[in-house]
C-alpha cells in the first residue's frame, strides 16, 4: 500500500468517525431541545424541506414545522417534565468505502418518563429510533425518523400509593 493509500485511509476514518460523532451529537441536541422545551433547537435537528417523521400515536409529519407545531402546542408547558435518554446507537454511513458518505442510518435505543403535574401521572417508556440522516453543507440533520414501541407504563401519582392506570 502506498503512502498516498494510507493517508487515503486515514482520512476516510477520521470522516467516518467525525460523522459518527456528529450524528451523535445532533441526536443529543434534539433530546436536550425536548427536554428544555425548545422549538427552534428542534426544528434546526431536521431537513428543511420534505422529512418523514412517523411517531406513532403522537403523529406522522411531512415537514419538521407540523411537528415543533404539535410539541409547542402538546409539551411545552411547566406541568410537562420530560426526560429522554438515547442509547445503544447503531450508526451506519451510506458507503462504508466513501470518504465523503452524506448519507446515514441509525437506530437508538430510547429510556422516556414524564411526569405529567398537571394530570398527576408518570408515564414511562421504551422505544426504538429509526432515523435516516442527510449531511447538507457541513452539518448533518435528521430526514426520517420512526418509533417502533417497545414498552408502556403509566402511574396515576395523585394518591398516597401509585397505581398502575396501564402496563404494557
């Protein structure tokens, strides 16, 4: 191999690992904007453009602002307390051979609770993350995203002992 390979080599790892971490990251930042109620910080997660978003119950969007409109409408209020943790990416850059890949897929591993003050109830749940991943310039954003459910708890808190309203 030629010195001109190695260095070829070097550079598209360090790519590979630079977009890795930076579609970590991103990820991290639309979790954080969840969390803090943050609609811009949301919305600039996402494509402006057409996006396929698929949550389920909660909804399916065709552009990031129908979705920041729902979550400023539905979460972003002080008796909604929200935390979610991201886990166990698996990241996979479009061409595995391509320095310069501007496509990715992920799936994430998601710990969610809310507890809801207003209602007086804990909501727990575990899902799966489905994303695919666009670099447009130098930043990489989410295009699509599914959840595919994987467990649901539900507490009602208002009396002294907590009491399942729903597991499943």
């Amino acid at each position: 191999m030629t010195q001109s390979d190695q260095l070829q080599r070097l550079e598209d790892r360090l790519y590979r690992i630079e977009s890795i971490d930076a579609i970590k990251t991103l990820k991290s930042r639309y979790f954080m904007a969840c969390d803090t109620k943050n609609p811009e910080l949301m919305r600039q997660c996402f494509v402006d453009g057409e996006v396929h978003i698929d949550y389920g119950p909660v909804g399916q969007f065709k552009h990031r602002d129908e979705l920041v409109k729902l979550f400023t409408e539905m979460a972003c209020h002080k008796h909604m307390l929200e935390m979610h943790h991201g886990h166990n990416p698996v990241i996979e850059l479009s061409d595995s051979t391509h320095a310069q890949a501007s496509h990715a897929k992920a799936t994430w591993e998601l710990c969610y609770q809310l507890i809801n003050t207003k209602a007086k109830t804990l909501t727990q749940l575990a899902l799966i993350y489905h994303d695919e991943y666009v670099k447009t310039g130098e930043q990489w954003l989410m295009q699509k995203t599914a959840t595919q459910a994987v467990s649901t708890l539900i507490i009602d808190i208002s009396g002294d002992v907590p009491r399942t309203l729903h597991a499943g």
